[in-house]
C-alpha cells in the first residue's frame, strides 16, 4: 500500500504559522523544473555525519559500547559469517527495515542510504506509533506533534512531492514512494510485524537482521526469533536513563544539557532493555523546539548504525554491552505538556524544520 493511502490519524488542529509553511513548500514542489539532469545512482551522496540543518555532529559524542564484557552476540548461523579480510565486504546481509510513516523515519532513511547501498534491504513502514488516540482523549501538545510530524509530511508534503515528478538528482531526500520508484527500494506496509500476516510477511522476507527505527509496534518473541542475527533497536533517547516514548521531552523537561540515541538489541518484548552498541549525542538549545530535537538525533543515530552494518559487512559480529537499571518513561499526560510550555518550551515551530522540508526539492 503506498505510503500516501496510510490511515488518516484523529484530526488535528494544524497552527497557523505551519499551514503557511506547507504552502510555501507546495509553491516550490509544483514550480521546480523536472528538466534537471537525473543520476540514477544506487547510493545516495548526503555527506555522512552531517545533520539535516547542516550541523556537524562531534565525534566526541559519539560512543561505542565496544567489545568488553559483560557482553551479547546474537545467534548466528557459521555458513552466514565468516572472516573477511580489512576492507573487503564479502558478505551481503538480508535487512527488514521497520520503521514509522512520519518525518523523522523518512529523514533516517535518506540518511542510512549510503550504508544500505551493499546490502539487500526491504522497508516495512507502519502507520502510526503505538494505538491510534481518540481526538477527544490525546493532549493538544501531542496532538500538535503528531500534526508536525507526520500528518503535514505523510497527507501533504510526501503527496505533492510525488505527483510532481520530481527527479531524483543524488542529493535531495527522497520520499517513501519515491524511493521505491528511484531507487528500487522495496517498501511495503507493515502495521504489526506480530500479528499472523505481520509474521507471514516478516518469514517471506527471510531478512537475516531486522533493524528498527521508529517502528509502531513492541516486536515479541515469535518475530524476534526469525533473524539469525537478531533485532537492532534504534531508540531515540539515552539509554538506560531514558526508556519509553518521547525520551528527549524528558531529557528537556529534566534540564538536561544534551539529548541523544541509543543503538541496542532487542531480546525479548521488554521496551528498551536490550544490550547496547552505541550511543550518540547532540547538544540542547534552548532557542529551539521539541520537533527540532528529535530530528536532529538521526544524523548520529545513521552513523552508529552505518557503523554496525560495516562490521556485519566484514563478517563480524557486533557485541553489546548489558544495561543497568533504568527508568520508563510513558507517554506525557495533559499537564506535563502543560509545564513544558510553561517553562518555554515549544512543540514545533515552522522555522526550526522547514530547512529539513526543503531538503527533498531539487537545489
């Protein structure tokens, strides 16, 4: 199903400011030339390490669990990996891509296209992250960030964009559906990878690693136990300190100076428990909103997982290290939204990711 025909999320209110800036974007999606030259490339040229806003991430605040114990190799199968010499990338992993039909996911996928060019991958995209909140019952605040986030590039942006014709030139963003059209990139809805047709299509794919990203669904043991290399999470947040969803409210709300992401495994249903890879960081600004934050945590969160796919490439296996304990955030009630705006917090602000918008027209 394509992306575009995904369900439509309870309505909400879209803020002024942001209706304007969708038209300003649509206004340059239906006047940009189609004329310009189209290179066919199978990897997309985005410099890696460079955020959406054209800010480089430290490569200070990028860790790696590394290889010391107490650490977890997933299962493996001998005939799967094997050593290969340095530099040679011998082997081919088969990857399911989970993720969300929103923007941040849309963003993390351009960006992990350089990576992905070796492997064989296939994009299973769901709906919406978690249950679907009935109008009446979700916060305005998160009901503003759902707008922000997915209904304004999902029902809007991605539509205009694609029935535009726009080619791809090897640098811009390419949507969902254009991805597929472009790049021959499989993607495919997947609303519940563990539901009996979720399993039936996860076992079709036969993916040797599902690596998630802002995938909707918690995957349970049926479906983790399909990949011989396991499951890699993506978790937008600092683990352990930060499990659950939404972590950079928290880690805004806690008066934390930077936010960040975690690279981990997934052993079981538990949420955010599994062995860690890496870690990446960004500093906070005050001046910026909730939505700005979050997109700027998938620059470093491409690199950590360019990074773990180069050694799976090379035929090892990467070790994770065990979490402590930590705490579970779950979504923010009524009045915590309330005190984020109190404290000055905004929730998305046209002008903090409309550079992000713009990185999808042809330059």
């Amino acid at each position: 199903m394509p992306v575009a025909a995904l369900p439509r999320q309870a309505s909400g209110t879209t803020p002024p400011s942001a209706t304007s800036m969708i038209c300003v974007v649509a206004a340059r999606v239906v006047t940009a030339t189609p004329a310009l030259s189209v290179r066919r490339s199978t990897s997309y040229h985005a410099p890696r390490g460079v955020s959406i806003s054209g800010i480089r991430i430290r490569p200070d605040l990028v860790t790696w669990g590394g290889t010391q114990a107490p650490a977890y190799n997933p299962r493996c199968r001998p005939s799967t990996l094997r050593r290969v010499a340095p530099g040679k990338h011998a082997i081919t992993v088969k990857i399911l891509y989970c993720t969300n039909a929103d923007i941040e996911s849309s963003v993390a996928l351009n960006l992990l296209l350089p990576a992905f060019a070796r492997h064989d991958v296939c994009v299973a995209i769901s709906p919406r992250i978690g249950s679907a909140s009935a109008s009446g019952g979700e916060p305005a605040s998160r009901r503003e960030l759902r707008v922000a986030e997915q209904t304004l590039a999902v029902e809007l942006l991605f539509p205009l964009i694609e029935n535009a014709g726009l080619p791809d030139d090897g640098k811009r963003f390419l949507t969902f559906g254009e991805l597929e059209r472009h790049r021959g990139l499989r993607v495919a809805s997947l609303p519940n990878a563990n539901s009996a047709d979720g399993l039936a299509f996860v076992r079709g794919v036969a993916p040797d690693l599902i690596l998630s990203v802002r995938y909707g669904s918690i995957f349970r043991a049926e479906c983790i136990a399909i990949p011989a290399l396991g499951v890699l999470n993506l978790h937008a947040g600092l683990l352990p300190a930060y499990r659950g969803v939404i972590a950079a409210f928290r880690a805004l709300m806690n008066g934390d100076e930077e936010i960040g992401c975690t690279l981990h495994y997934i052993m079981d249903g538990s949420i955010d428990t599994g062995p860690v890879l890496g870690t990446a960081r960004t500093p906070v600004d005050r001046d910026r909103s909730l939505l700005w934050h979050l997109l700027r945590l998938y620059p470093g969160a491409a690199s950590l997982i360019a990074d773990a796919l180069e050694r799976l490439g090379r035929g090892e296996v990467p070790a994770g290290t065990a979490q402590l304990a930590g705490k579970y955030y779950s979504y923010p009630t009524e009045s915590e939204w309330q005190e984020f705006g109190r404290r000055g917090w905004r929730i998305a602000d046209p002008s903090d990711f409309a550079a992000t918008w713009r990185r999808y027209l042809p330059t």
